[in-house]
C-alpha cells in the first residue's frame, strides 16, 4: 500500500524532474523562500502530484522545487505534513522515499522547536546531534520495504557527523553562533505541558518539536545520510510565564530566518 503510493509520487518524479536531485533540503515554517534561489528552478505544487500528502498548516506552502545551487543538484521541499493532521507516519514520508528513489544521497531536514536548555533563547539554532522519539511512531512499522532497507535499521549515526560540521563551517564562516543539542519529537498538536516539559529536560532533551523524526528514521533505514536544525522559536511550555502560540513561532521564525538560509546555502556549498 505505502509502496504502491512512493511509487506513484516516483513515477511522477521520474518522468517530469529535469534535474534530478543528490541533495534534499526540507524547509520548515518560514524557510521556504530559499527556494526562490534555486537556479533553473522547477517548481511542483503537491497537490498536482498523484500519490503526494498536502499539508493543511498555514505556513506551510506545499510545493517542491528541482533545479541547481552551487553546481549541486538539490530538492527543496516547501512544507511538510505531520503526523498531528492525521497522516500516517509512513505517509509522512512517501515525499522523502519517493526522492530517495530518484537518487536523493543526502538530506538537510529544518524545522521549529521549543527549547527546553535553559541556555537557550527565542531565535537561536541549533544543530541536531541526536534525537529522542518521544512518540512511538515510526514510518518503519509494518512490512519491511526491503527495497529501502533492512528490518532492523541501526541509529548510531542517525545524524552524519561530517553532515553537522558542514553545517557548523558554514555557521561559523558567517559569523552565525549555534547551539548544539538533542530533539525531542513529541506529537502535538497541543504545545506541552509545563510538567511534561521537566520531564523532557530530566530525559536529556534540548529542544522539543513535532516534526523531522520520522525522515530521519526512513533516511536512515535508507542508508541516506542526514542532519537538521531547529529554530528555537520559543522556549518550551512553563520556562517562561506566558502563553504559547503559533503566530509566536512563526513571527521568531521569521527573524531568525535568513540567518538559517545563510547556513543552508553554506552547506550546500559544502557538501555538494
Ligand atoms: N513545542 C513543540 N513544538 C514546537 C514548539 C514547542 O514549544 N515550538 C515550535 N514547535
């Protein structure tokens, strides 16, 4: 069922991408105008592929876009769907194993996250060293699609370590300070609660976000290599005494915005 879905999205893919991509880059809420510098930019809406899950977020665009950055053959995804608005885990994914079919070696997932680190402020980023999967949902459920990999996938290099110094270099080349931490992906919708918040840090969370897990598992089984980096949009649910909003972290997402560009564009000089 799930292959008979990636396997319509490919097809698609196969027949219509002129540039197919080495490098994919999944923007989250705020980033997607990166794509915009893409050169001879091939831009799909979602929704006019057969087989591909449209987000219903505000915020989140719902288009892919092909072409070259630095010489290197990239993908952007403009938005995402997640598992709170009611897809599968494993539908969560078809985009990403659709392009991994069509050659995607490398993924750069971003995203936006609560920090949990007292150290961390509102419009910091942070590098992904890790993750914890707070959610007991995984797109590897189910028949093993053995076409991608095995049953029992190994996680002890979920995020490349020559991938997160790509990132840390292009960073530190634009003068841009990152924090480094462990995501935890907790499944939404409702932000946290103050307690499940504690309880997060006790488990050695830096951040925590609804999002970025389940690629990082399919890529990972795929033998893909991946990193990530949250935009700390807020901090998490009782650090601070006040309310937490979606407008709130789409408006620190916003500032902190061209500086996570800058880091992307850097990598993709890096890694190409
Ligand atoms: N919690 C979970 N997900 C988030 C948050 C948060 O505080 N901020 C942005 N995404």
């Amino acid at each position: 069922m799930t292959m008979d879905r990636i396997n319509q999205v490919y097809s698609y893919l196969n027949e219509n991408v002129k540039t197919k991509p080495d490098v994919c880059v999944v923007l989250g809420s705020g980033l997607g105008s990166y794509a915009d510098t893409i050169e001879d930019a091939q831009v799909l809406d979602y929704k006019n592929i057969p087989g591909f899950p449209v987000s219903t977020v505000p915020g989140h665009a719902g288009r892919l876009v092909f072409g070259k950055k630095h010489g290197v053959n990239i993908a952007c995804m403009q938005g995402r769907v997640h598992c709170y608005e009611g897809y599968s885990t494993a539908e969560t994914v078809i985009p990403l194993r659709a392009l991994i079919k069509l050659g995607v070696k490398k993924l750069l997932m971003t995203n936006a996250a609560g920090g949990v680190n007292m150290d961390f402020s509102p419009g910091d980023i942070m590098l992904i060293r890790d993750h914890i999967n707070f959610t007991s949902l995984t797109p590897l459920e189910g028949p093993n699609l053995d076409e991608f990999g095995p049953r029992f996938p190994d996680m002890s290099y979920a995020y490349d370590k020559e991938l997160i110094a790509a990132l840390d270099a292009a960073a530190k080349d634009n003068n841009i300070p990152v924090q480094k931490g462990v995501y935890m992906m907790l499944k939404g919708p409702s932000f946290e609660t103050p307690s499940e918040i504690k309880a997060v840090r006790i488990l050695g969370a830096d951040a925590v976000g609804m999002s970025t897990v389940p690629e990082i598992l399919a890529a990972a089984h795929a033998g893909v290599k991946s990193c990530a980096m949250s935009c700390i949009t807020n901090m998490a649910a009782g650090i601070l005494d006040q309310p937490l909003n979606h407008e709130e972290v789409m408006e620190t997402g916003a500032i902190a915005a061209d500086n996570i560009k800058t880091i992307i564009d850097g990598f993709i000089q890096r890694v190409g």
